[in-house]
C-alpha cells in the first residue's frame, strides 16, 4: 500500500518496494514524455529522512534541471546568434523602443491618463 504524502504534487508518493520483506522507500513522480507515461524514481532507504521536504525540493529541482535547461540553453544559444546578426543600429532601434513603451506601461499602471501618442520624442 503506497502512502502519500500530504502535501505533495499529485503524482508524487513515498511506496515500500515489497510490504512483506524490508522496506525500501523511493520518492516518485509520473510525467508524460512524447505521449508516454515515465516515472521517476529516488531510493530514500530504509527509513523517510527526517527532512523530507528538503528532499521534495531537491528532487523537484533535479526533475526540473533534466526537463526544461536544455531547452533555455537552446533559447540563449538561439538569442545570442540573432542578436550577433543584427546590426548596433537596430538592436540601439529596439532599445529605445522597448525603454519607450516600457515606461509608458509603467505609468499606465499607475494611472496615467497619458496615452502612448502624447509621448515626445527623446
């Protein structure tokens, strides 16, 4: 019988490898990769760690780490090469564009009445 722990992510569990030989805990998460179902398992030992949350955290990062880094390292590679192929004029262009409509949003928020076409040119 798999005992969950209370406050854990809905496919996260603590389960005893054989109920009837030593007990053996494992920590557990279930996702979906290409359309099929893995698991991922830790081996936490004979007994829960005292500080299993820490463990949780740990374990969660480590998912984490193995999912979505390569894919922000592929998004910076990506950047940097299309940030090297356009021209100091442009990227300068962009700059002040974003600053422009950055601050117009900023105080859009805060309540002004100003619209972005009262703004005047720097």
């Amino acid at each position: 019988m798999a005992a969950q722990f209370p406050d854990s992510i809905e496919s996260e569990q603590q389960r005893p490898s054989d109920p009837k030989l030593t007990r053996y805990f494992y920590l557990e998460h279930t996702l979906r990769e290409r359309g099929r179902r893995t698991t991922k398992s830790k081996y936490l030992g004979r007994k829960l760690p005292r500080d299993i949350e820490r463990v949780k955290r740990e374990f969660s990062l480590e998912l984490d780490r193995v999912k979505w880094f390569d894919d922000f390292d592929t998004i910076r590679r990506n950047y940097i090469r299309e940030l090297r192929a356009t021209p100091e004029s442009a990227r300068e262009k962009e700059l002040h564009e974003f600053s422009v409509r950055f601050t117009y949003n900023t105080r859009r928020i805060e309540g002004s009445t100003h619209a972005s076409r009262d703004r005047t040119t720097a």
